[in-house]
C-alpha cells in the first residue's frame, strides 16, 4: 500500500512540475511537439531513476560514512551530469533525429531541477532503494504525463485562432496555469 501511495502522489498529487514547480525550463522549452516531448519523458526518466539509484548509493555508503553530507548537492550534480553525458551520446548514436530535436536542451538536462530535486527528495524522505526508485520512476512518469499533455494542447493551440497578443508563450503559460490548477484537484487523494 505504502508505493501506491508513493505512486499516486508522485504522479497526480506532487507532480514535480505541476505542484512542485522543477524542471519548467524543458517542460516549457520541448513541449512544442508531442514527439519532442515523448522523447524528452524517456530521457528524464532514464537519468532521474539512474541519478536516484546511484545517489541514494553514493549518499548511503560514501557521503554518511565519511561524514561528509555536505558535499551531498556537488556529487549528486557530478553524477546527473555524468548520466546526460551517457544518454547524449546513446542518442546520438540511436535516433539522431530525436537528439537533433531536444537540442540543447538535452545538455541543459544536466541542470534539471526535476532531477536533482527527486535525488535529494529522496534522500530527504528517508526513502530505502526500492522505494526511492519507485519514486524516481513516478515522478519522471509525472513529468512525462505533464509534458505530453501540454505539448498537445500546444499543437491544438497552433490549429485555432489565438489572438495575436497571446500566441505563443502567452497562451502556453495560460495552459500552463490551468494544468496546475486541474492537478490541484488530485490533493485531497493522498
């Protein structure tokens, strides 16, 4: 019962964009296509569980034993940036036209909040391997779930007649507003 309720919560109830306010720079910024999103969900959800398992590890038996917590924020930076160096070069190999449309901000990943705030969330929560992962999971399936609904609503809004003062980025942060406000709704749920 406890990870329904890590999952749940996770995903609807402390969506880590909607409710929580990390990683809005991609979720802004890639949220253009459904393609570009869906791809984008896959990346971040690959590195955020990795960040997460090897942080927890690092955090566990490196940093504790040590007594040296408070390099906690610097290795966790280390190792995000290490994993989006990994999964650049995976892509660039794989799907190169995936890696051309995330663009830059497949390097900007190294500084997704989203990320590194699961990591220390985590961490914080007192969260053992398991749980932490599935928690690294649901957020990143929170994120994914954020990103692709709005990038739809976003293609929608390209087919209708916006004025012309809210095309764009206007109208994207209106949409924007009115998710978080629907994901208010699931509170009550956990």
């Amino acid at each position: 019962m406890e990870y329904i309720f890590i999952i749940i919560g996770a995903i609807f109830v402390n969506n880590i964009v909607l409710a929580q306010f990390l990683g809005i720079c991609p979720y802004m910024g890639v949220s253009a296509k459904v393609s570009t999103s869906v791809g984008m969900s896959g990346a971040v959800m690959f590195v955020m569980t990795l960040a997460t398992i090897v942080t927890y590890l690092i955090y566990n038996f490196i940093l504790i034993p040590l007594d040296i917590t408070f390099l906690q924020t610097i290795s966790y930076i280390l190792v995000i940036a290490s994993l989006v160096q990994m999964v650049e070069i995976i892509l660039k190999k794989v799907s190169p036209a995936l890696y051309q449309a995330l663009g830059i901000f497949l390097p900007l990943m190294t500084t997704n909040c989203a990320i590194l705030g699961v990591a220390i969330l985590a961490v914080q929560n007192e969260y053992h391997l398991l749980q932490g992962v599935v928690f690294a999971i649901s957020h990143a399936i929170g994120f994914g779930l954020a990103i692709i609904l709005f990038a739809g609503i976003r293609e929608q809004l390209d087919l209708v007649d916006v004025p012309k003062g809210m095309r764009g980025a206007p109208a994207a942060l209106v949409v924007a507003g009115i998710m978080a406000l629907a994901f208010m709704g699931f509170a009550g749920l956990v």
